[in-house]
C-alpha cells in the first residue's frame, strides 16, 4: 500500500475509563472501499467515532492525509477530509431540508450537488426534518456529510430499517461516489452481502478487535469464516 490515507496504530479505546476497542490497527488506501463488519455490540460503530474523534483514546495512534489527528477536535478532522454519517442520522428536525443542508455546507450554491444526487430532497426541500421518510433522512444525512467536501467518507449502519428499494439506490450513490469521484469509504453495515459485494476489503471486529482481515471476494467465498465471527453467511 501507498502512503494510506488513513492509520490506526495500537488504538485502544473507548467512554470514559471504559475501554472498548484494544490495540485496533489498520490503514485504508486512498479510494479503497472498506467493509467493517462484525455482531452487534462488538465495537463497529466505536472505530468510526474513534476516528471522528468521539471517544476517549486511551493508547494508539490515528493519522489521516499523514498528519496526526489523535488529539485533534471532531471539527478539526472534519477539516481535514474526514465525514461521518452516523448510525443514527442526527439532522435537525425543526429545520428544513435547505437548511439542514446549509448548516453543513455553508453556502446555498451548494446545494445543486445534494439535490442532483438525491433529487428527493430537492423535491422536499422546504419540509422539516421531522417530516421525512426514514429513507430521506437518510439521504438528507449523507447529503449534508457530503457538502463539506470529505476525503474519507464513514457510513455507520447507512441501510438499517430501510425498505430494499431504498436500501438499493443508497447503494447505487454509493458505488457512485467511490467509482466515479474516487471518495474512500468506510462502511459499517449489516447487511453482509451488500457489504462484501461493494467493498474490496473488510475487517471483522469481535469484542473489540481484529480478528480477521480479508478481501472481499475471498470472505465471500468462505461462509465458514462469517458464521464464526459474524453469525452470518453470505449466499
């Protein structure tokens, strides 16, 4: 691998004094697709926050674009090129569609970039947050991590509760914005095929750590593998 775009080196992790990630390590290439996955509760969704910097690092190190970022605030990485579409969407629902965008673009000229890639939103634009669909808060969330232009973008559970159809054209924007415009993603995601079939690598984390790192095509053609550390197999 080149100079990654992203490292983690040792990090050990977590809430307060609690530690939930031990000696994690790994680097994420520059327009790699990056499949994390593993059971619930085993420390997912904390490597993105860790990354984000929303967590206490106990021991470790992070660097991203090869600068330290370990100490460094949530704004400052997001600065730097990282976004993160969390787990649990976090828009405003009292504010519009255009607004909740502004807040994360700045600039109203901006927002022909959402709209063209979730023409959705255009379409509700001036409806509050709290008026959404799951799907397009969905959308509206990743839209807004978008406007601020990320090197590295982080996906935490993007399809949980959607209905397939919603689940397919997120995938789709996905694949559009790691083939077309070359963006690293890191996803964190339950559904296993989904993530396999779009990712080139993953890791599977289990109480937090590493236990296996591989590329995509060959996990999906080890169920063996899943079924241990996952509980599921791909088809």
């Amino acid at each position: 691998m080149t100079d990654p775009v992203l490292s983690l080196k040792g990090i050990s992790a977590g809430y307060g004094a609690t530690h939930v990630l031990n000696d994690v390590s790994f680097d994420v290439a520059k327009g790699e697709r990056l499949a994390v996955i593993g059971r619930n509760g085993v420390g997912k969704t904390t490597t993105l926050a860790t990354i984000m910097g929303l967590t206490r690092v106990h021991s470790g190190e992070i660097h991203c674009l090869g600068k330290p970022i370990t100490r460094l605030d949530t704004h400052a990485r997001s600065r730097l090129g990282l976004g993160l579409v969390p787990q649990t969407r976090d828009i405003f629902p009292s504010l519009s569609v255009e607004e909740n965008l502004l807040a994360g673009a700045g600039r109203r000229t901006d927002l022909e970039k959402a709209y063209e890639l979730f023409p959705r939103l255009k379409e509700r634009r001036k409806n509050g947050g709290n008026q959404l669909s799951g799907g397009e808060q969905q959308m509206l969330s990743i839209a807004r991590a978008l406007l601020c232009e990320p090197q590295v973008l982080m996906l935490d559970e993007p399809l949980e509760g959607l209905a397939p159809v919603i689940c397919d054209m997120l995938m789709s924007v996905f694949e559009r914005l790691a083939g077309e415009q070359g963006l690293t993603v890191i996803l964190v995601e339950q559904h296993v095929e989904l993530a396999l079939e779009f990712a080139s690598r993953a890791l599977i984390i289990d109480g937090g750590e590493i236990v296996h790192e591989a590329a995509c095509a060959d996990l999906r053609r080890s169920p063996e593998i899943l079924e241990r550390h996952v509980g599921l197999q791909a088809g």
